[in-house]
C-alpha cells in the first residue's frame, strides 16, 4: 500500500489544495492503486522539503514529476500513453511545464498578495488547528510563499502583470487541449492528472480572480475539469 505524504485535504472539491498534492492523488486514483494518505501542512520531514512525496514498501520517492515516473515504471503507465504520437507527447510535456513552473507561482500569488484572497484562502486552510495556532501560521506561510516568489521572479512583476501571464498560460493550456476530450486524446493520461491539479486549483478555490475568469472563458477547460471531477473525485466535498 503506498502511503501519500500530501497536504490535507480542505474542500471546495478538491483533492488537495496543492496541484502537486492533488495531481499524485488523482493519478493514484486513476491508475487504481491502492494508497492511503498522510496529510499534513508541513514540508519539514520531506526528503526533498516539498510536498508531496511517498512510500512504496521501503521506497522513498519525492517530487510530484518522480512519482510519475515510479508509479509508471513499476504498475504500468495508463492505456492513453501508448496512443500518444511523440509530437503529442512532447506538447504535453511542455504544457504540463507551463502549468507547474509558470501558472503555479502565479496561482500562488493571487492566493497570497491580495488581502481578500489571502484571508479567505488561509482561513480554510487552517480551519482544523487551534484558534490561537490559525495566525500565526498563516503569517510564516505568508512571509515564506512571498520570499519563494520573489526569489523565483513572479514576485517581481506587478500582480495585474503576473496575472496576465498566467491567463496566457491558461490560454495556452485550453488550445492544447482543443475538442477532445481528455489531454490524451480519447483517453486520459498523466498530464491529465498533472493539469488537473494545477487548473483545479483555480476553478474550485472560492477566489473570484483573473485566474478562475480566465479558465471560465474556455468552455472546453471547463468540461474537462468536470469530467474529471465526476470521474475520479466525485467523492470530494464541494463544501
Ligand atoms: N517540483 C515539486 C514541487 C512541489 C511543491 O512546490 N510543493 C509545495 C506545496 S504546493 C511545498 O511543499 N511547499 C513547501 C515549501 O516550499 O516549503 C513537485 O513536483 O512535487
């Protein structure tokens, strides 16, 4: 039984509210293995310092991009993969890229830089902890994402600025996908699960920003996030 170290789950029907988390959740499910989850806000005991990771037996395997990659070369990779031509698979690389090395800091920032968003965020995130716990927590994880995004350079830009390079990539992300119905094509393969964390992320947060406007304004994103959803995470509270 593999043993998912991920961030607990809070609602809004997601399976977590990291894409990282969410993604290795979803892709465990979609591949029907068997697995419990070790949720926990702290990335401290992390063999990498990041969320999420997990056990195999007396595996160890951190990073969400590694954890495929195990998951594929020891259960099999999903029947979509092998339907995948080469030049499909490499856009869906870099699609998945964008996603987790562009869109990301970017989902982080309007979660965090705007006092309306941060509250509202933070508020659940931290509902099960004790009362005296809750800002105290919020405040190091605000300081600790704020240095992560200067550092990495989104925080650099004005949000409206940051902003909009997100929306491009969810722009992006939508013409990849096109009229079909999984990213895969016909079938749903990794980098579904992969975008899915991230995109779900943005649609099911109660954060009314760019981002999920963004999203909304691709009707073929939005049928995608559902089926999905009533696929593989119909169980998930929406509360
Ligand atoms: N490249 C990593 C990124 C994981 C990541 O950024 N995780 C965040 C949560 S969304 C984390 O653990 N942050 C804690 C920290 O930076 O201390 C992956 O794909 O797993």
């Amino acid at each position: 039984m593999i043993v998912l170290h991920t961030m607990p789950r809070i609602g809004w029907g997601l399976l977590a509210p990291s894409p990282f988390c969410a993604k290795i959740e979803l892709i465990l499910r979609m591949m029907a293995i068997p697995h419990r989850l070790a949720p926990g806000l702290s990335a401290a005991d992390a063999p990498r310092k990041k969320l999420p990771w997990i056990e195999d037996g007396a595996l160890v395997v951190a990073d969400s991009e590694r954890i495929v990659a195990h998951l594929e070369a020891t259960r099999g990779p999903l029947p979509g993969e092998a339907r995948l031509t080469d030049a499909r698979r490499a856009t869906l690389h870099l699609a998945r890229r964008a996603a987790e090395e562009s869109l990301y800091f970017v989902i982080v920032a309007e979660r965090w830089s705007d006092d309306a968003h941060r509250r509202a965020y933070a508020r659940d995130l931290t509902a099960s902890m004790p009362a005296l716990a809750r800002p105290l927590v919020t405040r190091m994880a605000h300081r600790m994402l704020t240095q992560q995004l200067w550092q990495q350079g989104t925080g650099r830009h004005p949000l409206a600025e940051a902003l909009q390079r997100g929306v491009d990539d969810i722009d992006a992300i939508a013409r990849v996908l096109g009229d079909e119905p999984w990213f895969g094509g016909a079938d749903p393969v990794a980098v579904d699960a992969a975008l899915w964390g991230s995109l779900a992320n943005i649609w099911y947060t109660p954060i009314d920003g760019h981002l999920k406007r963004a999203v909304a304004g691709h009707p073929n994103l939005v049928g995608w996030l559902a089926r999905v959803a009533e696929r593989y995470a119909s169980d998930v509270s929406r509360e």
